[in-house]
C-alpha cells in the first residue's frame, strides 16, 4: 500500500510543473482569442476551412465533452459539417497541456507525434466528411456593418463623438485612452490566469486524478511482461478502439495512463491508439453528434478517428522498428528532470488550486 501510494505520488510530481505550464497557456489562449475569430477561422467549407479547423481546435483546452458545445456552436452560426468534424476531432485529442505533460511523461517524439496524428486524423476524416456530404455551405462572414464610434469616414452632416470639436481641451473621449487600454490588458491577463487555474483546472482534476492513479496501480501491480503478450500489433490496436471509444477521458488524463501502459509492455503504437481514440470519443458525445450532423455523418466521423488512429499507431511502430527513433518513457522519473523545489512547489501549488474551497481560501480573487 505504501508503495503504490508513493507512486501516485510520483506521477503527480512528474506531471504537475507541466500541467501548470500548459494550463497558464491555454487560459492565454481562452482570454485572447475571441468567440468571433474562431467562427470566421472554420467558416465555409472544403481543404482549407477542414484544415483551418483542425489547426485552430488543437490548442484549445477542451475535452470530448467540453468541445461539444464549441462545436455545435460553431455549427449553427455557418461552419460546414467537415469543418465542425474536423474542429471536434482535433480539440479533445490534443491541447497544449496535454502536449506538455506528454513531454514530461513520454519524451520529445510522443510530444511532437501525438499532436501531428491528432492533425492528421481531423483532417482526413473531415475531407471523408465533404465527400460524405452533398450539401454547400457559405463561409461565415461578419454582418455588423454597424459604425464605430471612432470611425473617421462619419457622414459631414453627422457628428462624431471623437470629434471634440465643442470641447477642445478635454482629453478624454469614447474612444478610449491609454489608461482604459492598460485596464483591458490587465483584465485580459488576470481573465487568463483565473481561467487557468480555476475554471479549467475544475474541468479536467477529477479525470487528471484518475489518470494518475491508474497509472500508479500499473507501474505498481502489473509486471512488465504481462501486457505485451497481446500489447503489439493490430490485433492490440483493435482492442484500444473496442475499449477507448466509449470511454471518457481528457487529453491530459490519457497520458499518465498510456504511459503506464508502455511501462506495462504496450508497444508505443497501441498507446497512441489509446492516445487519440479515448479523448475523442465517448458515448454520450456521439449521441449528441448524432442528433447534430446526423447518423451518416457520425458514422463517417466514427471510421475515420478508428482507421486513422489505427494507421497512425501502424505508421509509429513502423518508424520505432526501421530507425533509432525511440519513445523514452519517463513515468517516476520525468520530476528528476527539475529541480526539486520546482516540482515540489509545483505539486503543492496545484493541489491548493484543485481544492476548490482551499483555493477560495487562499486566493480569493480566483472563482
């Protein structure tokens, strides 16, 4: 018991400092990209709105179900359905924590792998989707035409109220000041960090928790010749779609877990499987997607994250076996990798923000 506790403790150590690392930058991202540009970036249809939506969902901090709403969102204000496909298989598969702490627990090349199959996946079942559907849609475009008040093409009978014609000397105006633009910035920034480290963090602990102490069950209890009598090759990757579809886990909370699977003797390829298809799906948001975009479209949204995840896995063991590349695994080790106060100070710093009532506490300003 004291050494499984001692290993949930260290998957925690390993992942916190890059779990922070990668929530403050996805509460920058949340507090500076704006509602209206994601509509206008996955407007319209066809390669370039399908790839524009896979590149400007991958960031993004939302989990399978999380991303639903976003999704259906975008949907209904103009975005074609392989663009909302595309969109909904690349935001839960990958984020820029999850990249982080798959940095911290599966080396550089999971690190710059995952989030590339992640891509490559949304792309092409997003292009299945087009294909799949036969109806034409008109890219987004902005239809408030309405003036600014800081517009300098005002009609000559009108009077702009940056004007100031009446009032020469009065420094101030509607359209804003140095000191109004200093308090937006400020805001925007603590937006970010209260995002970050409350919203956010609510989201996705309880499943980041389950995900550690998985992980420390498996480097605990499970021999490392247990799992890789049937952890490789197809038949392995079969059995990852069979278990991972209807599950629901995040992006973050998959890692621990997929690297405690190589640890047990799962080849890389079969945890990548696990990687791209847990997140990405579950039953209730396939229901939801169903009612949506409709059965064909789930069901062609559903075979293209299954194959495409199958012959990313393939592709991975391919280039494991035919170069020097190798997958190094670092679960109860990768906290070495820092000084120890930093992931100390990591590991209790987050701990106090998960707690919602102990962060209220302390850091009242935090919701």
């Amino acid at each position: 018991m004291i050494e499984l506790l001692l290993n949930i403790w260290t998957v925690f150590l390993d992942t916190a400092f890059w779990l922070l690392l990668g929530l403050l930058a996805a509460g920058f991202i949340k507090s500076y990209i704006s509602e209206d540009t994601m509509q206008r970036w996955v407007g319209g249809s066809g390669f370039a709105a399908v790839s524009r939506a896979a590149l400007f969902g991958a960031p993004l901090p939302l989990c399978s179900c999380g991303v639903l709403p976003a999704a259906i969102g975008l949907r209904r204000s103009g975005a074609s359905k392989e663009a909302t496909v595309s969109f909904l298989i690349s935001t839960p598969e990958t984020s820029v924590d999850s990249i982080a702490v798959t940095y911290a627990l599966m080396g550089p090349l999971m690190a710059v792998y995952r989030p590339i199959a992640a891509l490559v996946s949304a792309i092409v079942t997003g292009m299945m989707t087009a294909l799949a559907n036969n109806e034409v849609t008109a890219a987004v475009v902005p239809t408030d035409t309405s003036p600014s008040c800081c517009s300098h093409e005002s009609k000559p009978e009108e009077k702009s109220c940056c004007a100031g014609a009446d009032e020469p000397k009065q420094e101030q105006s509607c359209c804003g000041s140095s000191d109004q633009t200093t308090v937006e910035k400020q805001n925007r920034f603590f937006s970010a960090i209260s995002y970050a480290a409350s919203e956010l963090l609510d989201d996705i602990s309880a499943w980041m928790a389950v995900g550690i102490v998985i992980a420390g069950v498996m480097l605990t209890f499970i021999p490392p010749d247990w799992l890789a009598q049937w952890g490789q090759g197809l038949f392995a990757m079969l059995v990852m779609l069979v278990i991972g579809i209807p599950m629901y886990i995040c992006a973050v909370a998959s890692t621990p877990i997929a690297a405690g699977m190589i640890l047990a003797g799962v080849s890389p390829g079969v945890a990548l499987v696990f990687l791209l298809v847990g997140p990405a799906t579950n039953i209730a948001g396939l229901a939801l997607v169903s009612k949506e975009l409709g059965i064909k479209i789930t069901a062609v949204y559903l075979a293209g994250i299954s194959v495409i995840s199958v012959a990313m896995g393939l592709l991975l063991e391919y280039l494991l076996q035919s170069t020097a590349w190798q997958v190094d695994v670092r679960l109860g080790e990768a906290n070495m990798m820092l000084p120890m106060f930093l992931s100390w100070g990591s590991a209790f710093l987050l701990l106090v923000l998960a707690i919602r009532p102990l962060r209220k506490a302390l850091f009242p300003k935090l919701r």
